[in-house]
C-alpha cells in the first residue's frame, strides 16, 4: 500500500466520523427532543468536528499529491465550497440548538446534511471530469 | 456510470450503518448516566429509529456490495471479504441478542417510569450488566473493523 492509498483511507474514515456524528445529531434531536443528551451531543459533535477536519485536511492532500487531481479542478473546489457550506450551517445549527430555537437549529441541520450528501454525489462522479 | 451508481448505493448504506450504530451507541451510554426511568425511557426509545436506519444500510451495503463486486469481477471469497462476512454475521446475531436485552430494559423503564419514576438498581443494574456492556461494544468493534477492511481491502 502506498502512502496516498494510506491517506484515502484517513479521508474515508474522517468521511465515516462525520456522517455518523450528523446521523446521531439527528436522532438525538427528534427522537429524544427534550430529554438531557448533553454528553451524547457533546460526543456526536466532536465526531462531526473530527470528520470534518479529517475529510478536508486529507482530501486536501490527496487533491495536491495525487496525479491528475488538482487543488482548482471544477469537482474539488465545488467539494470545498460544499464543505464550507455543510460546516457554516451546522455551526450555526449547534448554535440555535443551544440558544432553544429548535426548529431553526432543525433546518440548518438539513442544510447541513444536503451539503453533506452533495459532497458524497461529487466524490463519487467527479463532474467535469 | 453503472459503477458510479452502485458505489453510490453501496456507500448510502455502509454511511447509514455505521451512523445507525453510532447513535444507539451514544444513546445507550447517555442512558446509563440517567437515574430517573422516565429519562432513561425516552432515550432508549430513541435508539428505535436507528434500529430500521441499521437494517436499511445493511441491506443497501450488502446488496450494492456484492453487485459492485461481480460487476468488478472481484472475487467474493478473498481474504478480506470472508472476514467482512464474518463479522456481518456477528453483528447480525450479536445485534438481535443485544437489541432484546436492551428492549427488555426499555419495558423495564417504562413500566417503573409509570410506578412512580423512582431510581431504581434493579434498572441501574441492568444498564450496567457488562455482559450486555461487551455484547453493544463488540458491535462497535466490529463495525469499525468492517469499515477498516473495506478501505485497505488487505489482501
């Protein structure tokens, strides 16, 4: 195994951190709405904080080290303003969370979470390409 | 485009798997911290809906996996992938095993929750039995383990 066959593996495990930690974010805000999931909320943010780091620093790497990718390809900017746009909602949804406004912190989640499913549709077809 | 297709199918469900997995996972634990019945109720009530998101992304992950497979002319009974179906087929006993006992307490809850939602150590027992504890965990492991395999595919 080469190093970058290393690295896309770290990119796909970050990748499995992030959409677990989003999974049980969800699940802790409508099934168990109200009930005390401090410490299971606090968990599952750390695994989307962790993923999300994960999947950009080593998809980053990937994009620089890898022939025939490169940092301004249409499919890898569009993969980079995507997870601006997945991290700014859910940042902003942890936010109104906190502060009780829960249906706002419910439809910042789904942006979010689009974001995120975009990201895995342009992974997969690389468009332009 | 086919390949890409069936990836996509066959990375849904391994997503909505593992996802799956996590959260009863974190559920489960946030119940143990919980003393009252009617507080640990409602999050092992939670962990249902994961439940049919696990059994939806075994199902896309397994078929689109295959189908993928045979359309890449791999060959199924590589070391990798043997070790994949085992421990599938752990997670599969040692999940419907774990899942009953994790049912049973929930009923538990929910009924002491009714009876005046006092602490109760016959509950704080059962949340804590650690053979119950080891059977959730090796789920944990064994999905990790899953996951692991189908990135590096060791041969």
């Amino acid at each position: 195994m080469t190093l970058d066959d290393w690295i896309l593996g770290f990119h796909v495990l970050s990748a499995f951190a992030l959409v677990s930690g989003m999974v049980a974010l969800w699940t802790l805000a409508l099934a168990a709405p109200g009930a005390d999931v401090a410490t299971a909320s606090r968990v599952a943010r750390a695994a989307v904080l962790s993923g999300s780091v994960g999947t950009l620093v080593f998809g980053a790497w990937l994009a620089l080290t890898v022939d025939g990718y490169d940092l301004w390809d249409g499919w890898i900017a569009a993969a980079f303003v995507l997870w601006t746009v997945g991290v700014a909602a859910g940042a902003r949804s942890s936010v109104a969370f906190r502060s009780g406004d829960r249906a706002r912190g419910v439809a910042l989640h789904a942006v979010s979470t689009l974001a995120l499913v975009l990201v895995l549709a342009d992974m997969i077809w690389k468009p332009g390409t | 485009m086919r390949y890409e297709w069936l990836l996509f199918g066959h990375l849904v469900g391994a997503f909505l798997w593992v996802a799956g997995a996590v959260a009863a996972a974190l559920l489960r634990v946030a119940a143990l911290r919980r003393q009252r019945p009617s507080e640990v109720a409602v999050l092992l009530r939670a962990v249902r809906p994961a439940v049919p998101l696990l059994g939806l992304g075994f199902v896309l992950a397994v078929g689109f996996g295959l189908w993928l497979a045979d359309d890449l002319e791999r060959e199924l009974d590589s070391t990798w992938l043997l070790a994949t179906y085992a421990l599938l087929a752990w997670s599969l006993v040692v999940g419907a095993a774990a899942g009953r006992q994790d049912r049973e307490t929930r009923e538990l809850a929910e009924h002491l929750a009714e009876e005046g939602d006092a602490p109760s150590r016959a509950l704080s027992r059962r949340l804590r039995d650690p053979v119950n504890l080891a059977l959730n965990a090796s789920l944990l492991v064994a999905t990790a383990a899953i996951v692991a395999l189908m990135v590096w595919q060791p041969e």
